[in-house]
C-alpha cells in the first residue's frame, strides 16, 4: 500500500510540476531568483493553489519517505511544511505583493495558498 501510495505521488509530483515550469516558461516570467517577475500565472495548476510547484515538492517528499520507507521521513514531514512556508512562500507572498499590490492581493483571496 505505501509502495503504490508513494509511487502515486512521485507520479503526481513530475506532472504537477511539469506543468506548473510549463506555464512559467509559456508566460515568460521569472522562475529562479534575480530572474524578473513580470506576470501572475494564474492558470493551470495556478487556478487552484498559488504555491503549486511547493506542493509538488511536498508530495514527491512525502512520496519517497514511503518508497524508501523511513520512518523520521514521515515524522519530519510536518517540520518540512512549516520551513517551506516560513524560508521560501511567506518572503514570496511578500514580494509578490510589492511587486503587483492591488492584482495579487485580489489573486491571493480567490485562490488557496496550498490546495
């Protein structure tokens, strides 16, 4: 059961992120640090969370731990949500609010954080 659970989600995890890198090199905007941030994608995975790419690292995390299985995998699992949203969404949530104010504030009420 966890074979098939975590093979899933490392499935999940290469198509989910495929398509959310797709849609940043289709809008042209900024992917990587110091790259410019010149849009809001907002399709996609987009349309239903505003962090899809963490997420996705966040079940191929959770995907291997029950591949490989370890248990302090599983148990540091929640450590690793919280060090994603405190070291790289909320100083991105940040930004992208200076950068384009009122159309990701209004963004940021239509669509989740995570899912």
């Amino acid at each position: 059961m966890a074979d098939s659970l975590g093979g899933a989600l490392v499935v999940l995890f290469v198509v989910w992120n495929g398509w959310a890198l797709f849609l940043f090199a289709r809008h042209g905007t900024g992917l990587m640090p110091g790259q410019p941030t010149t849009t809001i994608v907002q399709t996609g995975p987009y349309r239903v969370s505003r962090n899809p790419l963490y997420v996705g690292l966040l079940a191929l995390y959770l995907g291997l731990a029950l591949l490989i299985p370890t248990f302090w995998g599983l148990v540091l699992f929640p450590v690793a949500v919280l060090l994603t949203l405190w070291g790289s969404i909320l100083p991105e949530e940040r930004f992208l609010h200076e950068q384009f104010g009122a159309d990701y504030d209004e963004y940021a009420r239509r669509v989740r954080r995570w899912l």
